[in-house]
C-alpha cells in the first residue's frame, strides 16, 4: 500500500467491539513490535460531528440494508451503531486502511481489511458462533449481505490465522473476487526461556493445573470451556493424587454450587477477578498442566499456555488440530466434542450447536482424568512441554508472523 509504515486504524475500543473482544491479544499480535505498521486508534466521538456526515453514513447502512426482511433492519442498525459508524468515518481520513475484525458489517467508505478465525462469526448479528445448526446459510438475506461486503471494492485483503477457516470462506461464497484477496497468515507467540520453565517440572512438586475463562470472563463461559467436566475429573484424579491442584481464573456461574458438591472444591483455587498480564504469565510458569476442554477453538490461550511451559489439555474441536499436528503425543485430547457438537452442512461448511457440552459427561470426566492420570509424572511432563516450546518457536514465531502479516498488505 505504502513504503511508509501504514496506518492502520482500528476501532476496537468502540461499544460496537465490545461483543468481538475488542482489542483481543490475538490481533494485538499482528501489530505489536511489528515497525510496518503504525497503529492508530480510533476512539468514541467527543464534538459535534458535521449532520453530512452523519447523513453519508445513514445512507451507507440503508443501502446494505437491501437483502434484509423488514424484521431483521432493527437487528442490523443497532448492532453497527451509528454512533460508533460516525465516529469511524470521522477518522478514517489518519488511517491509510482500516482494521477489522471477527464480523465485517460496518459503514465506513474507507479501505479496510479483515481478519476472522470462526467462519460463523462472519454473520453476526444474525448467526452467532454455538447457534447455527440447522440454518439454510445460502437462503439468508445476511448471506447476500457479508457477500456483498467482502467482495466491495473497499475490502482490500481477507486474512486468516486459520486454513480450515479459509478454505471454507473461500468454498461457500464461491466468488473469484473474495478469493483472490484471502490470505494466511500465521500466529506469532513470545516464548519464555527454557531456564524459566524447568523448576515447576522438578520432582516432588505438585501436580499443577491451570484452567482460564475468555478474555470477557462471563461466568457462561466456564462451561463452554469444559469447566465442568475438569471439576468432575479433578475430583476424580485428586483421589490417586491428593497432592493435585487446580487453579480456576474466571467468574464464578451462578448454579456452581448447587452444580457440584463442596468436595469437588478441595485442592481448587478459584480467582473470580481479572488479572493482569504479569500475573497470567506467572500463573503459567507456575503450572505444568493447561486445561482448555473447551466446545470451541481458542487459538492465543492454547499458544500462550505452551510458550510458557504448559502441556494443554485440549478437546478435538474444530480447529486444534491445526496446533496439534506434528506434537501429538505431547498434546492430551478430549475426544468426542466434534461430534458432539460439530456438523458438516452440504453448502460447505461447518454448523455448531455448544448447547449439549454444557451438560455433564461422566465420560468427559472420566477421559479428562485417565489423560492427566497417563501423563503425570514430571519428568514425562517437562519432556512434552519441551517439545511443544520447540515447535511453537519452529510454527509460531512472532518476526514469521509478522512478515506473513505484512506480505498480505502488501497484496502479496
């Protein structure tokens, strides 16, 4: 675009972000040490903006609102909120391009480009990630919609950290255009030093388990990661292993207790509020084991968890697999969840349904238990870590990541 760094602006701090994780760590990732680029934050207008302006920008949503019935306008309009528009194409004029994520409604005349890891998450208001079985995807008005969006000439580039995600975007809308401005492009993750990681691995020290809610930490989410069935195996393995901990770092759901017995707490340390990034780092050095038997793929805590040393627990998930091939055997899986709660749809793509993860599972309890059980002693454990540090430096090192990032502006 540019010889210059380009300036991309990014309005990830608006109240339209706040339901896409706003300024999430895994597209921090893409900017941060990266001299290419010159971020530019784009914040809530404080003055008065010019009424042709706010004209321009109602005209820009009424025309997107073509292929929507009359009962899903209110849907589509507040969810952009013309607030957070104006104040987007009041501003774009810093940037050279704009930096978009998740879900690609918007309204700006800028250039933009747009980064996604969940193909569903294209569709949102209207589709959203865990709800989708059972949609004919093709016959949505919001379908045409996104189409329309991604293929417009102010959509310079398509990007993704996923290749399954790509490569489904690129099946469904079967459009040459769309196609041609989709790239990969990798995650990059600062490792810790290896000096940092051994002494948690020393023998006769606790077995160690670190469990984290999402980046918003609503209580909901405990379950959509599995939460649930690690409690029923951590009551389980803290019977051969008394000495077993389990540190819990999300709100607490409102039917926790009544859920579980108070016996399924011992040996678990629960911290229901934020912490900083320090403390998280520290509380991965500090474990040996990451529990992430989620319904649903998260890329960053499983990269972050094995950049600091910590062998994770995964469930097979679309997506994991994308991490896991080559370190298989230093990688526990929880296996079931992709049928469970995954569909392969005729159009193409991938259908979830989270709602029957969230009932518990002896059977996910019981596997969750017999993977930590089979690979519990230090030694095995400092092994595997080692060998995930090293293909995350080998797949996911931050300079590779960011010359994917900055080989897609350049169209390239």
């Amino acid at each position: 675009m540019t010889q210059r760094p380009i300036r991309l602006g990014l309005p990830w701090s608006l109240q339209h972000y706040k339901p896409l994780n706003g300024a999430h760590p895994l597209v921090l990732s893409f900017l941060e040490g990266n001299g290419a680029v010159e971020p530019v934050a784009i914040t809530p207008v404080a003055a008065t903006v010019p009424r042709e302006m706010q004209t321009r920008v109602l005209a820009r949503m009424a025309r997107q609102t073509n292929p929507l019935p009359d009962e899903l306008l209110p849907t589509f309009i507040d969810w952009l909120s013309l607030p957070d528009q104006v104040a987007i194409e009041s501003q774009a004029s810093t940037c050279d391009a704009l930096f978009l994520h998740t879900a690609p409604l918007h309204a700006a005349s800028a250039p933009w480009i747009f980064h996604f890891e969940s193909f569903p998450s294209l569709f949102m208001p209207f589709m959203f990630t865990g709800q989708t079985r059972g949609i004919d995807l093709r016959s949505q008005g919001w379908f045409r919609q996104v189409r329309e969006r991604l293929a417009a000439p102010d959509c310079k580039r398509i990007f993704s950290h996923m290749r399954s995600s790509l490569e489904i975007l690129t099946r469904v809308f079967d459009d040459a255009d769309i196609a041609a401005k989709c790239h990969h492009v990798p995650l990059g993750i600062a490792l810790r030093e290896t000096a940092e990681l051994l002494p948690k691995f020393e023998p006769g020290g606790r077995l160690r388990i670190l469990f984290t809610n999402s980046l918003h930490g609503h209580p909901s989410s405990f379950y959509l990661r599995g939460g649930h069935h690690l409690l029923d195996a951590f009551a389980l393995l803290r019977k051969q292993r008394p000495d077993a901990e389990l540190t819990v770092l999300s709100a607490v759901p409102a039917d926790l207790t009544t859920r579980f017995p108070s016996s399924h707490f011992i040996g678990v340390n629960w911290i229901n509020s934020r912490v900083d990034d320090a403390t998280l780092d520290q509380l991965f050095l500090g474990h040996q084991l990451f529990a992430l038997p989620a319904a649903g793929l998260h890329s960053h805590s499983l990269l972050r968890a094995m950049a600091h040393g910590c062998v994770p627990i995964v469930s097979d998930a679309l997506g994991y697999e994308e991490y896991t091939a080559g370190i298989e055997d230093s990688v526990m899986v929880l296996r079931g969840v992709r049928d469970m709660v995954y569909r392969d749809e005729p159009e193409g793509w991938v259908s979830d349904r989270y709602e029957p993860y969230l009932a518990p599972s002896a059977g996910f309890a019981q596997q969750i238990h017999d993977r930590i059980a089979e690979r519990a002693q230090p030694g095995q454990l400092r092994e595997m870590a080692l060998h995930n540090l090293d293909h995350c430096r080998r797949r996911h090192a931050v300079t590779a990541s960011h010359d994917g990032f900055n080989r897609m502006l350049q169209g390239r």
